[in-house]
C-alpha cells in the first residue's frame, strides 16, 4: 500500500471515519485508502443509481453533484460506471471533494487532489459478489446521506439504501424514479416511506 501511494487505517487512527461505527458489529476493522484520508471525516453525499441512465437521469446526476458540491459537501459513490461515475466526474469539475468507495484497491491508479478512494480490501485479483454487497454497505455508513437517482436490473443502489435505512441516515430518491424497478422490492414498505422524494438541489442540500 505504502509503495502504491496508500496507507492502512485502523479505528485508533486519527483520520479513521468514526460514522462507520454505526455498522454495529459489521462495521469494517481496517480500511484501505489512497489520497487525502482527512476527506473521509467530513460530511459528504452518497450519489449512486443506474449503470445505464437515460438522459433525465444523466442531466440530474450532474445537477445534483456540482450544485452539492458547490455547496461544500463531499460526493460520495461507488467504482461502477453510469450514475455513479457521472457524480463523481461532475464533482471533480467544480474542484470539489470526492470518495470512491470500492471492493478493492486498484493497482498504478491516482487520486485526484482532495479526494480519496477508500476499501475494505487491499490490491487483489478476485473480488466476491459478498465483497461487492461489503462496498455498497461501506458507502451507506461513510456518509451522511444518501441519493438514488434511478436503479435498474443491474443496479446496486438499493443495497446502499436500504443500508443507509438501516442506519438511520437520511434517504432521497429522484422524484422521477420509481420504486417499482427491480431491487426495490428488498425494501419494506414502511423504510419506503422514509425516502424522500428529490427534486432539485435544494430539495438534496436541505435532505435530513
């Protein structure tokens, strides 16, 4: 990891993001990271969706990362491509701060300034459906909300979610979306209720 430009994080480290605690006694016991690890303390939005948005969705994923990110908060989201990919690129444009939350390390990869790429896994050749599902767990619980723009039969989001549900974080989902797309049946129908609707950036920003 040294060598890799990473460093290992333990709860006894100072740069540790203590909200993962809230994952009770699944709550990761060392973390691997590369770039600037102060950025996992601060609050942030998990945006993630869809590995294949339409143009609305497209549109509303780049509105909600820079207008968030334009109002300091930190965007978060996964490695995979589409909706996640698209938040943290428009973050990176307006220069602000950004976590990659992955399975797995990833080998001769930088960091852009002020952001971080955070795994429970170090550098390795295989990585599990049950480590994938550990990501989108460690997503939830590093920040302090959570935003589905879409899902569709290939997406994870709702594995997010419904971790962020769990925890008592809060939970938006675009106004256009529908919770009738496969993955959302996991969530009952009370935590459903619980997930208010987005609109626009104010309606993210003001998300408690």
């Amino acid at each position: 990891m040294t060598c890799g430009g990473g460093r290992v994080l333990t709860p006894r480290d100072m740069h540790w993001p203590s909200q993962v605690s809230a994952l009770g006694r699944g709550a990761p016991l060392v973390l691997f990271a590369q770039g600037d690890v102060t950025t996992l303390r601060l609050p942030s939005v998990a945006i993630t969706g869809t590995t294949a948005p339409n143009t609305h969705e497209t549109h509303m994923t780049i509105e909600l990362a820079t207008g968030l990110a334009d109002r300091r908060w930190v965007i978060a989201s996964g490695m995979a491509q589409g909706i996640d990919q698209l938040s943290l690129s428009a973050a990176t444009a307006m220069r602000g701060r950004t976590i990659i939350v992955g399975a797995e390390m990833l080998r001769d990869t930088e960091v852009v300034h002020d952001s971080v790429r955070v795994s429970e896994l170090p550098l390795t050749k295989a990585v599990t459906a049950r480590e994938q599902h550990r990501s989108r767990l460690l997503l939830a619980a590093i920040a302090t909300k959570t935003i589905v723009v879409e899902t569709g039969e290939s997406s994870n989001a709702f594995l997010a979610a419904e971790a962020a549900i769990a925890i008592h974080r809060p939970v938006g989902i675009l106004a256009q979306a529908s919770m009738k797309k496969p993955g959302a049946e996991r969530i009952d129908p009370h935590s459903r209720r619980s997930m208010v609707r987005i609109a626009s950036v104010t309606d993210a920003d003001r998300l408690r």
